[in-house]
C-alpha cells in the first residue's frame, strides 16, 4: 500500500475525534494565524495546505473575509469536518488532493498556508518548489 494511502485512511478513521488531541497543532495553527494576519495587503485567494479539520482555513476565512479559502486535503474525512466549519456568509471551498502534487495553475495563489503538513510527505522538496 502506498504511503499517501495510509496516511489518507489514518486521517479517514480518526478525524471525528481528531480536535481533541491535536494540541500541538492548535498551537503551531495559533502561532502562524498570529503571522499571517499581519499583512498590508488583502489576499485574493488563499490556500490552507493540508486542512486537517478547517480550524485554520476558518480562521482564515475569518481575517481575509473577502478572500475564497481553499482547503486542500488528502483526507476526504477531514474536508468533511472542514466543512462544518464553513458557514454560508464565509464559505470554504474544499479540495480533496496530494499537496505534494497539488492541482493548481501557475500564481493561483496569493497566500499560501499549511500547518504541520510538510513532514508528512516522504520528500518534501517538490511541494516547497511548487509553492514558491
């Protein structure tokens, strides 16, 4: 079984119960919310690569409220706890996708976002190249 499927199928099973013991990465999401936030210019599309549940593409979407949010995931269940973090007057859009092969054109982007999701992927390097 490839690796990306176990993840998938990990993240599938535990992510109902997920928010209760992801303490440290309510705090990484906490800290990197408190950087990005602070920006001179309003995003026009931000990505949240690697969602999990939607706690900092919400928070995003919060903030940048003009902004479309996508949340890109390679857990379908975690976009479907994404999505009950979306509300009808701020949406999230959901992707269900590899961010280590991500689905996006060239510059779709104005802010890119991901907590803690890098070290999930076996080489790191391409998603760094293709985000930059």
């Amino acid at each position: 079984m490839p690796r990306t499927e176990s993840v998938r199928e990990s993240y599938d099973r535990n992510a109902q119960h997920y928010d209760q013991y992801a303490a440290l990465e309510k705090e990484v999401c906490s800290r990197l919310l408190g950087r990005v936030t602070f920006r001179r210019t309003e995003p026009v599309t931000v990505l949240d690569l690697g969602c999990g549940t939607g706690t900092g593409a919400a928070a995003l979407k919060k903030e940048f409220r003009k902004a479309q949010v996508v949340a890109v995931d390679l857990s379908r269940g975690m976009l479907s706890e994404t999505g009950r973090r979306s509300r009808l007057r701020h949406p999230l859009k959901r992707v269900n996708a590899d961010i280590g092969s991500l689905p996006f054109s060239h510059d779709t982007a104005d802010l890119i976002f991901s907590n803690l999701a890098a070290p999930w992927l076996g080489d790191p390097r391409p998603f760094f190249e293709e985000i930059r």
